[in-house]
C-alpha cells in the first residue's frame, strides 16, 4: 500500500526537495515570497485560494535578506499583517558562498532548533542556489549531486523539513515558455522530488510544476 502524501501547499507542492527555476528578473524570489506566507498561516490575510496543509515557520536563506526583508514588509502593508507577526512566522538568514559541508550543517542545525520549538519541520527556502553555495562548477554533476545530497539528508531526510531551492533558468530558456531547466547540472533535476518553473504566459506570471 502505499503512504499518504504529505503536502506543504495542499493538492500542489508536496513536502520534500524541490528545485524551483526560472530566468533573471521573471519574479522568482516575488511568487516564492508570497507562497512562503501562505505556508506561514497568512492564508486568510491574502485572501488566497491556495492553501498549506498547515502552518509552519518558515527558513529564508537568501543573499540580500535587506531586500527580502522590504519584500515581506510590503506584502504585510498590503494585507494588513503586522510587522511583528510577520517576523515570528518568517526567519531571514543571510548567507552568502558558503562552503556546502559548512552550510549544511548550519542549515541543518537552524531548522532543528524550530522544530524542536514549535514541535513541526519548518518550511527552508534557499534563493539562489549560485549565491549561496560556494561550487567551483555548477555545471559538474557530482559537485552539484554531493551538495543537493548532503542538504537533502540532513535536512529533509533525517528532519522531515521541506525544502525549496531557487536556481536560474538556461539562458537558451524562452522568457515566455515553461519548457525551462536549471541553469547548470542535470543533477539540479534528476537528484530532487520534484522541479517547478517559473515563466510568462501572455502578460501572466504562471508557476508551473515539472517533475513531481
């Protein structure tokens, strides 16, 4: 027989390692902002029809965290979240070409430290994958297979925390065509759970998932 799913956004995205990619500019890092408020219990105030299984802290590892920060804080004056309670569901961390044994295990110890306080695994959301990671070569498969490998088993597979990691499209990727990849190794597709694209779509911005 086989398991339940477990869902972070309900009927979409479901808990595990995800690999979200689209080109430079296209809004990435605007959609991912918003779905990361949905899965922080913000459902209600954005008056969304997308709903998370449930509520959960959510991890933001990001090269700018400022301008993150701006984001967020926009969001909330345009639905009315204050500020404070912003801050208690949504946790910025700034990082910044770090080597990936030395981030993983930081990333791993962040996301145990909420767990163990609010007794569920918290969303972690890594923007971008080229910012964050220190990789001599995003194009050579081992080195991106060892780092997606030591995150996703410290943190999704001992922990249960789901994971999102943002990469850039190809440049040979169309602006207005979901038949985008990951800029980079196959092993940005082949070693996840599951791929999702972000692209255009006559004058829309459509999230589109790939491999699930």
């Amino acid at each position: 027989s086989l398991p339940a799913i477990e869902w972070v956004i309900d009927g979409f995205l479901p808990v595990g390692f995800q690999c979200f990619c689209g080109l430079p500019g296209i809004g990435k890092s605007t959609i991912l902002a918003a779905m990361a408020l949905i899965v922080a219990g913000f459902q209600s105030e954005l008056k969304s029809r997308v709903r998370a299984d449930r509520d959960r802290i959510v991890i933001y590892v990001s090269e700018d965290t400022e301008q993150l920060w701006r984001q967020f804080y926009g969001y909330s004056q345009i639905y009315q979240i204050s500020a404070e309670k912003l801050e208690t569901r949504i946790k910025l961390v700034d990082a910044k070409r770090c080597a990936i044994s030395e981030l993983a295990q930081e990333l791993a110890s962040l996301t145990l430290d909420v767990k163990n306080q609010c007794q569920d695994a918290p969303l972690l959301i890594l923007d971008t994958a080229s910012s964050l990671f220190d990789l001599d070569n995003e194009n050579d498969n081992s080195e991106v297979a060892k780092f997606i490998a030591s995150v996703k088993h410290q943190v999704y597979e001992l922990q249960g925390c789901p994971i999102w990691l943002i990469t850039h499209a190809a440049k040979t990727s169309s602006r207005n065509s979901a038949d985008i990849t990951p800029r980079g190794a196959s092993a940005f597709m082949g070693d996840v759970n599951g791929t999702g694209s972000i692209y255009e779509h006559n004058g829309e911005k459509v999230f589109e998932l790939g491999k699930t």
